[in-house]
C-alpha cells in the first residue's frame, strides 16, 4: 500500500472542496432569508455566492497547477484535467449567473446547493481513470441532475420529465454497472489502463462485447445518443431552463469527455474500425452507428417540432451525433475538436436557453409561435439568439462553424485508411445542412412573423441581458479567431498525449 | 540655407488653407471667406518679400543666387520621385508680382463681388488659384509645376464659369479647359520625353537637375528620327503647354471667351498671372529651350526651339492686335489685347533673353490688371453694360477710373519715358531689330504697336469721351464705383508708371538682377548702337496710331449707338474680318469641332449597332442558357429536392411517433437495441 499524506489528497481535492463549501454556505445564506426576501432576491444573492465560489474554484487551479495520479489513477491531475475543471466551472458560472433574478422555485439555496454538487460530480468525473470513481461520481452528477429536473414542483410536466429521466437514468446507469463490472471480471482490475492492457491481445470474445455495449448504453444515456435519447426531449421540455441549461451544457461535456476517456483509454486495442468497406469488429463501429443514428434522427425529427425547447433537444441529440465522430477518430486532434466544439457548444446552449427563459416569462410559452415578432419586442435578445441558432447551424464566421469544420476534419484525417471515414462526414455535413431549415424556422418566427397584436416590448432582465451578450460576443469572437481557444486547449492535451 | 529657403512652401500654403477653410464655411460666411482670402495673402505678400530680400541679399554679395530645396516624394521601382522648390531671381520676381497683384485684385474682389450669392465660393476659388499660382512659380520640379499648373486651369475653368447658370459662361469654361488640354497633352508628353532621357524632373539639384549643363550636354546630343536635337523636341513640346495656357497662336480662341467670367477674375487670372504662366514657363526651362548643337547659350539666334518661340510670339503680337480692332465689348478688346501683349513676351523671351521677357510680363502685370479692374469699374458703374458703343460720356463721372484708365492705356500703348510699358515694351523691339535670323519679327512688333495705340485711342474715345449714348431704358447714370475697388486702382496706377524706372537702357536694373548681376547707373546705355533708333521709330509709329485712332472716332462720338463704327465704314469687309477674328473660331467650328462630332457620331453608332449588338447576342444567349438551366432546375432539380425535402419532414413525423412518452416502451427500445448491438459485434466479429 501506498502511503500518501491527506493534506496532499486535501490539497489536491481543493477546488471541489471549496464548491461544497459555497453550496453549503449559500443553503446556510439562504435558510434565514427565505421567510422574509423576495425569491428573485434570493436567487440573485444566491448566485452571486455560488459565482463566487466557481470563480474561487476557478482561481485555485489557475493558481497551483497540480500533476498527480493517485491510488493507481483513483485520482489523476494534469494541466489538461485542469484545463477541463477550469471549462465546466466557467460553464457553471454562467449558469449561475443566469439564475439571477429568476423566481420559477421558492427551494433556492437548495437549487443553487444542488448544481453545485452536479458541478462537484463533472469534476471528479473527469479527474479519474478509475471505474469504480467513474461511476460513482456519474451517479453523483446524475443524482444532483433528476432532482434539479424535477425542482418545478408546481409544473407536473417537470415532475413527469424528471420521472421519465430518473427511470432512465437508473436503467441505464445498472446497465454501466454491469458492464463496468464484467470490465472488472474481464481484467481484474478497476483502472482503465490496466484494463486496457488485459483485454488488448485478446480476441472479441461474447463477455467483453457485451461489456462494451453496456458501457456505451450507459454513456449513450448521458450524452442523449440514439437509441438512448429518449428521456431528452422530455426534460428539456419539462425542466426549469436553468436546470435544461445545466443538463444539456456542462454536465453534456463531462458526459462526452468521460465517454473518450473510457473508450479510448479502457478500450485501447479493441477498437475496431469503421472505415467504409473495412468493417472490424470493436467499439468504433458501434460508436459509429450510433453517430450516425443520432444525427440522422436528430436533424430530422426537429424539424417536426412545435416546442422550441423539444427542438433544442432534438438538435441536441444530433450534435452528440456530431461529437461522437470525436470518438470514432480519437486521434490528439480529435480530442482537441471535441473539448472546442463540446464547450463552445455548451456556451450555445446556456445562451439560448437563457432567451428561452426570458421569452417563456414574459410571452408565456416557449412554443414557436411565441416567438414570433420577438425582433420588434427585444432587439438585443433576438440579436443573440440569431448568433446562437446560427452558431448552432454552423454558419461562418461563429464558433459552431468552426467547432464543426475541426471536428470533420480531424475525422477526415484520422482513420485507419486515407478517407476511410468519409461516409461518416458526409453524412454529418448533408444532416447539418437539414438541421439549418429548423434553426432558421426559429429566426424566421423572431424576424419575419409578426408579433401577437396586444404585445408590447419585452423587459429584459438587465444581469441575464448582460450575460447573454458577452456569451454571443464570445461565439463572435471564438468564430473568427479560434486560435485564441486552441492554443490555450492544445498546449496541456500535448503535453498529456492522450 | 536660410529660414525663408527652407519654407518656401508656405507662401502657396498659406492660401490653399484659406481655401480649404473657406470650402467648409457656409455660404452666409461671407465675412470670414474674404477675410481668409485677404489675410492669407497678406502673410503671403510678406514672406515673397522676405525671399526677395533673400534674394537681393544673395546677389549684393556676390552668391549663388539660386538655391533649391529638394525633397523624396515616394519611390517608383528603386527610383525616388523628387519634388522641391527653388528661389532664384525669376521667382522671387514672380512671387511678390503675383502676392501683390493678386492682394489688390481680392481687395477690389470685396468690392465687386459684393452682392453677389456665392461670394463665399467666390474666394475660395480664388484662394485656391493663388495657391496654386505661387506653388507653380516656386517648384523646382516640371512634375511639381506641372501639378499646380493644372490646377491653375481647372480654377480657371472653374471662374469662368463662375456664373454658370448663363450657357455662354458654362460653354466658354468648358472651351477655356478643352483647348488648354490640348496644349498641356504636349506638355505631359515632353515631360515624359524629358523624365525618359534625363532620368529626374528636377530643374536644378547642385548640377544633377534637367536644366544643368550634364542633364542638357547629354539631350543636345541625342538625335531624334526626326532630325532634330531631343533637347529641341522637348523643348518645342513643354512650348506647346505654354502656347494653350497662355494664348497664343493658334490656340488663343479660349482667352476672348473667358471674359464671361466676373471681371477680377479676368484681371487676375486671364490678363496678369495664370495667362503668364506659358511665359514663365518658358523663362524657367530657358536653358532647355535655349540648348542646341553648337553650345549652350552661346547664341541665341541658333537655337531652334527658340526660333519656334519668337515666330509664334511675333504672329500673336500682330494677329490679336489687329482683331482687337474691331471689337465692341470692352473685355474683349483688353482679351485681345492681352493675347497680343503675350506674344510680344513670347518675343522677347526668343530674342533678347529671359529678362527682356520677363520685364514685360511683369509690367504687363500691373498696368493690365489696372486696365481690367477699370474696365470693370466702368462696367459696375454702368450696370454691367459691356458694349463701349453704348458707353461714352464716363470722363466725368468717373473721374478717378479715368485717370488711372488713361495711365493704363498709356503704359499699354508704349507711351514715352513715363510709362513702364514704354521701357519694357523697347527692350524687346530692340532685341528683335538686332535678332541675328530674321527682320520680320522686328517688322511685325512694330505694326503691332501701331495697332495697339489705335484700338487703346478707340476704346478710350468710345468710353470716356463725348457724349452717353446709353439707351433711354436706364433710370439711373453710371457712377464711381466705391473706395475698395478704386484704391487699388491707384495703386496699380502708380506701378504702372514707377516699375519703368527699373529697366531703363541707362539703369537695366531689372535684367541685371534676373542675371544673378549688379546693375550700374550710367547713361550711355542709351548711346548704344541702336537703342535711340528703336526709341524714336516706335514712338512715331505710336504716335501715327493715336492719331489715327483720334482722327477716326474723335467727330463721330456722339453718333448714335446703332450707328455704324468708323472704321467699318472705312472697309466694311476688313472690318467684318477682324471682328469675327480672321474667323479662327468658324475655321475650328467648320474642322475640328465638325469633325470631332462627325467622329463622335461613328463611334456612337459603332457602339449603339456593332458593340451593343454583340452584348445584346450575348445577353440573349445567356438569358437562353438560363432559361434553359431555370427549366431545368424548376423539373428536373427542384422537383427532385422537393420531394425528399418532403421526405424528410415525413420521416421525421414518422420518426417523431417514436416518442410517444411512454417509459415502458422507451426502455424496450434500449433493450432491443442492446441486444441488437451485440449482435452485430458478435456477428460481425464472426463473419
């Protein structure tokens, strides 16, 4: 046994304790006021605290750069981790702050409390290479996640939406564990390393096929892949925005980077391939298929949607299709495309639930038609979420554009043979090219259609104004010099070599 | 180097400010335009003062009295453009005669101007020529003069047409700007020829500029396929830009025609300093003009290009003078007579030299832009009346534009001892009688001086004398104009006659110092072979003239307005002739206008029926072709994307149906798809 000191395990595990020592602190700020202040006060109080603590969080790891690898990789820290933490918390933050001023649950220290313990979980989850911790910590997350869905309690769609996630969820999550432990009995081992180094020089037998596809079920779950999807559209239709926001941004990332981390690292030597004509075996081709699925189905079935919030969903499912082709290529630059599309992509999307928010409170609804006119009633508003769908969409010069352009790419490149994933890219660019008809349906609403006749212009809350634009200046911005991001992402995944 | 020679540059800065200014002020801001104007030019009358003491100071003390300022422009390939300026004699000289005159004229401005609307553009456009006035005596670079004196014509252009709202003003601008081009299109390609051959454009730079011996010893001795010395071909073309700018033969038609802008517009522009500018020009390249085989300068009757120029100075003289004749408008006689008095410079410069040229060109100046301004005082005075058949009678009533009228036409005329014109005048008949090639020339001036004394003694008889034969129509009689336009007048008056005390036979003062030399007073330069000669000859050929003219028109002063001219009833064909002027205008109108249009006209139809016709082949083709790919697109292409565009709406309807928000049949999904993929691995694995 190993001998390590517990001020250095403290010391390492600082920043998340610093996140659960502002979740209690704002459930402790909270309690004495909840009697007397207004729920938008409290929220706004409350977010600030939490901000902060991110933002402490945030500070610490900028400020001690850790390298460690603990308990046989229970517990890994490198630049490219911290890198990682450092992304989520920021993610959070926005979160938080577009918290400010919403009253949709009178429970607000033990919401805020809640995310911040969801925060916690990403950044363990990312922090190991352990199996056991893996799941444990996915279940922290998804725990905190079911009971944020569900914190509407005066909407029965929240509570049937956070149902529906939970049932799902639990199966799924018995369907990791299970693989997880034939992984276990496959190797004899809880790092995925090892693992990896078990299972390399043996063929494809039944147990470990059926591990492997546990797992990807398990994980599918989480990033919303087809055929796993099921539970998405239901939530981000039923849960409060800022929790859809939370569910479908940051918590979306981790899911995605944990999901590389244990296909690539636990599966090294099982991979298989998925080249066009040269079919193996391995976790690429399921990958693959369920890449492709996701994409397929995603694009299509948005278009159909009435509910902006279901198509948000919808389109969410296809950009996990999208961020799969990561997986297929795991190559350095893949990875790097998928941390850059994976965050940018979140920011998208905190954005435009944000707008979602702000339209449903004062318009009252969230379906399509709510937003009609939403140009004449809020420029400013309608001015972000253009940035966002078209973000979304992949239109130069924002940063979903170039987020997709590194991802196909880097697919392009990679593969066992010269454009032997191309049938993969093809298909993503000719789903994206669909996917522009229901991004620009929503515009098409906000800018052509006119308003309801009996409405006036829209107060936007002043903070999530603010918010909302630096988010849209950022995607400007990451679009048309995306080496400012990059540069700043590859440095640690080099010196890292995943 | 000193203060004033390295900022030469802000005389013609100082009013391109005032221009720039007075381009941004509202049209209300008359007060601030004109004060702009006049207070530019004041600062810019002192500094040509202070660099033509520079410059006296230099030749007192025996210097160099040149001194250019040089400067890089940009770069063209591994070559630096230069530009620079340069203060010698000839410009200091040009400086305070175009400050000071041009001070007077814009004071006299304020007077005439004054109830005018656009009194604002009005000096800013004058502003503007100043500026670039003094900018094209200062360069010491062809490229540089060359600059400003384009823009002197497009600010000509532009005071002509000051009134642009009469077609006889916007036609005579636009005939003013068309026929100096063509001069200035020979200009621009002499001054390639020279960049060409010289490789710099500046006139002096401490022996490496164009005009200094190694530039010119390398152009003499280049010979052109046409015979002639480069140095010759360039001259003859820089001479073409003079001959359009200032009026000569055969491209003197616009300058008669620019009288329809306002009046000191035509003293400024048209009688003292922009119509100099061929002048000048030729003065300042005179080392070009005067360089051929046998030397350089040696002797002036050798050099070719200078041959051109007396032959073409001479003609003017005799030619212009001789239309002025006939004419009724007042300006038009003064234009004339302007174009005449420039060909006498043109002579001078061929034969006797820069200073000879030069003295006329400066006293020319004074007592011209004196004559105008009182012609314009007597046209305000007369409610802008033009003809002087119906003048008459104005001697008393305008006593003080009389007087100086009178002094004016004196100098003109070449009236003995006390009038500059006399002095400056003999110089060049002197010049030409001892000119070494020819004694036509001579001739010729001579004629021309007779003329000049007979039209000057007709228009003044006409305007001054004798009774008003004004139409009954007018209500009110003609008046002294106010003080600011007849203080200048006296000004002038009294320049025209003191500036002919610096260049007399006994004291050359004036050539002296344009040679860089000290002059000496003594007065046996009038012992010198000839010069009496010449002295009392054109004096009694003046005299015939005034006498003739007195003995014509002195009894028919109160002849009726209609009535016709003595002098028409002395030859009524002869008359007619010069008063349509030898008919040169109906010759271009019949030639060159007729076949300019008759050319425009073919290009029109080459255009309308040949070019247009291709473009409307092409257009149809393309139309065709697009037709063809719209057809195409509409049944072929969109109904194929229509339909799984459709498609794809349906499926996903269909796909949608999937989520009917039952959980028990969503976790089947994942049940059947968990053992669908493990399937497809352990099949797959297997097959």
């Amino acid at each position: 046994m190993i001998t390590v000191s517990y001020t250095a395990i403290l010391q390492l595990l600082l920043p998340e304790m610093i996140l659960v020592v502002t979740a209690l602190l704002v459930l402790a700020v909270d309690l004495p006021i909840s009697r007397t202040a207004q729920t938008r006060t409290r929220f706004t109080i409350g977010a600030v605290i939490s901000a902060i603590g991110c933002i402490g969080a945030i500070a610490q790891i900028v400020r001690v750069p850790q390298q460690a690898n603990l308990f046989d990789g229970t517990l890994v820290i490198g630049p490219e981790i911290q890198l990682i933490q450092v992304a989520i918390l920021a993610l959070t933050v926005l979160i938080v702050a577009m918290a400010v001023g919403s009253s949709f649950t009178s429970h607000v220290g033990e919401y805020l409390a809640v995310a911040l313990f969801a925060t916690v979980g990403m950044m363990l989850l990312v922090s190991t290479v352990n199996i056991l911790l893996i799941f444990l910590s996915l279940e922290l997350l998804s725990l905190s996640l079911y009971v944020l869905a569900a914190f509407n309690k005066l909407s029965s769609h929240s509570a049937e939406a956070a149902l529906k996630y939970f049932l799902f969820g639990g199966t799924s999550a018995a369907f990791l564990l299970f693989g997880l432990s034939l992984l276990y009995g496959l190797s004899n081992s809880t790092n995925l390393v090892q693992i990896a180094h078990a299972i390399k020089n043996q063929p494809l037998d039944p147990f470990l096929a059926v591990a492997m596809v546990m797992i990807v079920l398990g994980f599918g779950f989480k990033v919303a892949a087809v055929p796993f999807h099921f539970w998405a559209p239901d939530v981000y239709e039923g849960a409060p925005a800022n929790s859809a926001a939370l569910i479908s941004s940051s918590a979306k990332v981790a899911g995605f980077i944990i999901f590389y981390q244990v296909m690539v690292i636990g599966f090294a030597g099982a991979e298989g391939s998925s080249d066009w004509g040269r079919y193996t075996a391995g976790w690429v081709p399921v990958v693959a298929v369920v890449a492709a699925l996701s994409m397929v189905l995603g694009n299509l079935v948005a278009i159909a949607q009435t509910s902006v919030r279901r198509l948000l969903a919808y389109s969410a499912i296809a950009h996990a299709g999208y961020i799969l082709l990561a997986l297929v290529s795991h190559t350095e630059q893949s990875f790097v495309a998928l941390l850059y599309y994976a965050i940018t992509y979140a920011m998208t999307l905190i954005g435009a639930f944000g707008v979602i928010s702000i339209v449903e409170e004062q318009a009252g609804g969230e379906k399509l038609s709510d937003f009609a006119g939403l140009s004449r009633r809020a420029p400013i508003l309608s001015l972000c979420m253009l940035i966002f769908m078209l973000s979304l969409g992949g239109i130069p010069p924002l940063a979903g554009f170039f987020g997709k352009f590194l991802l196909f790419a880097s697919t392009l490149s990679a593969g066992q043979h010269t454009l032997g994933l191309l049938w993969l890219v093809a298909l993503a660019i000719a789903m994206s090219t669909v996917s522009l008809y229901y991004y620009l349906q929503v515009l098409k609403r906000i800018y052509i259609a006119e308003p309801a006749s009996e409405t006036g212009p829209i107060q936007v809350p002043i903070a999530r104004q603010v918010v909302l634009c630096a988010i849209a200046l950022s995607i400007l911005l990451l679009g048309c010099a995306p080496n400012l991001f990059l540069t700043w992402l590859r440095q640690p995944i080099r010196i890292a070599h995943f | 180097m000193t203060w004033i020679v390295r900022n030469l540059w802000l005389i013609p800065a100082l009013p391109l400010l005032a221009a720039a200014l007075s381009a941004l002020a509202h049209r209300r801001h008359r007060l601030f335009a004109a004060s702009a104007a006049i207070g530019s030019m004041t600062l810019s009358l002192l500094l040509c003062l202070i660099a033509f003491a520079e410059v006296l100071r230099l030749v007192s003390q025996e210097h160099i009295a040149r001194l250019p300022f040089n400067f890089d422009w940009f770069q063209v390939g591994s070559e630096w453009l230069k530009l620079g300026w340069v203060l010698d004699p000839l410009t200091a000289v040009m400086l305070v005669m175009v400050s000071f005159v041009g001070l007077l004229i814009f004071i006299y401005s304020v007077g005439y101007m004054a109830h005018d609307d656009n009194f604002t553009r009005f000096f800013c456009f004058l502003s503007l020529f100043a500026g670039a006035m003094l900018g094209l005596v200062i360069a010491n670079s062809l490229l540089l003069l060359f600059i400003c004196w384009e823009i002197v014509g497009l600010t000509s252009y532009l005071l002509i047409g000051f009134w642009y709202q009469k077609p006889s003003a916007a036609s005579a601008a636009k005939k003013a700007f068309i026929t100096t081009r063509i001069g200035d299109l020979a200009f621009l390609l002499g001054m390639v020829w020279l960049y060409s051959q010289a490789g710099t454009l500046l006139f002096y730079n401490y022996g490496a500029g164009c005009l200094e011996q190694a530039a010119l010893m390398k152009l003499v001795t280049q010979t052109t396929s046409l015979g002639i010395a480069a140095s010759t071909g360039i001259a003859l073309l820089i001479f073409c830009g003079a001959i359009g700018k200032s009026g000569q033969v055969p491209l003197h038609v616009w300058l008669p025609d620019a009288m329809e802008g306002p009046t000191p517009v035509s003293a400024l522009i048209h009688a003292a300093t922009m119509v100099a500018a061929g002048v000048f020009l030729v003065a300042r390249a005179y080392p070009l003009m005067a360089a051929h085989g046998g030397g350089l300068g040696l002797s002036l009757a050798s050099a070719p290009a200078l041959k051109v120029v007396t032959w073409v100075g001479a003609i003017t003289a005799v030619f212009a003078a001789s239309i002025a004749v006939a004419q009724d408008d007042i300006k038009r006689i003064l234009a004339y007579s302007t174009v005449s008095q420039l060909g006498y410079m043109m002579l001078g410069l061929g034969v006797g030299g820069v200073a000879v040229g030069m003295f006329h060109l400066i006293t020319h100046a004074f007592f011209k832009a004196l004559l105008f301004m009182g012609a314009g005082s007597v046209i305000h005075g007369c409610h802008e009346e033009q003809s002087i058949r119906r003048m008459g009678g104005l001697r008393k009533l305008m006593p003080i534009t009389f007087a100086t009228y009178a002094v004016g036409m004196l100098a003109l005329c070449g009236f003995p001892l006390l009038f500059s014109g006399f002095w400056s005048k003999d110089a060049i008949l002197h010049a030409a009688s001892t000119w070494g090639v020819s004694r036509t020339p001579f001739y010729l001036a001579t004629l021309g001086v007779l003329l000049t004394a007979f039209y000057m003694t007709r228009q003044v008889l006409y305007v001054f004398f004798g009774e008003s034969r004004r139409p009954e129509a007018h209500a009110t009689s003609p008046h002294e104009s106010p003080g600011i336009m007849t203080l200048p007048l006296v000004i002038l008056a009294g320049c025209s006659v003191l500036l002919g005390l610096i260049g007399t036979p006994a004291w050359p003062w004036f050539s002296a110092f344009i040679n860089g030399q000290h002059a000496r007073f003594e007065l046996r330069g009038f012992a010198e072979s000839g010069v009496l000669t010449v002295m009392f000859s054109s004096t009694a050929v003046l005299l015939i003239g005034l006498g003739i003219g007195w003995l014509l028109y002195s009894n028919r002063l109160n002849a009726e307005s209609a009535s016709p001219d003595a002098f028409e009833q002395f030859s009524p064909s002869l008359f007619n002739l010069l008063r349509n002027g030898w008919f040169v205008d109906t010759f271009y109108g019949a030639t060159f206008v007729r076949s300019a249009a008759w050319f425009s006209d073919a290009c029109d139809w080459l255009d309308r029926w040949v070019f247009n016709g291709m473009i409307h082949l092409i257009s149809r083709l393309t139309l065709g072709a697009s037709r063809l790919s719209r057809s195409t697109d509409a049944f072929a292409v969109n109904r194929t994307f229509d339909q799984s565009c459709r498609g794809a709406a349906l499926s996903g309807r269909l796909l949608s149906r999937l989520q009917r928000g039952r959980v028990q049949s969503y976790l089947q999904i994942i049940g059947i798809a968990f053992a669908g993929f493990v399937l497809f691995l352990i099949w797959g694995h297997h097959g």
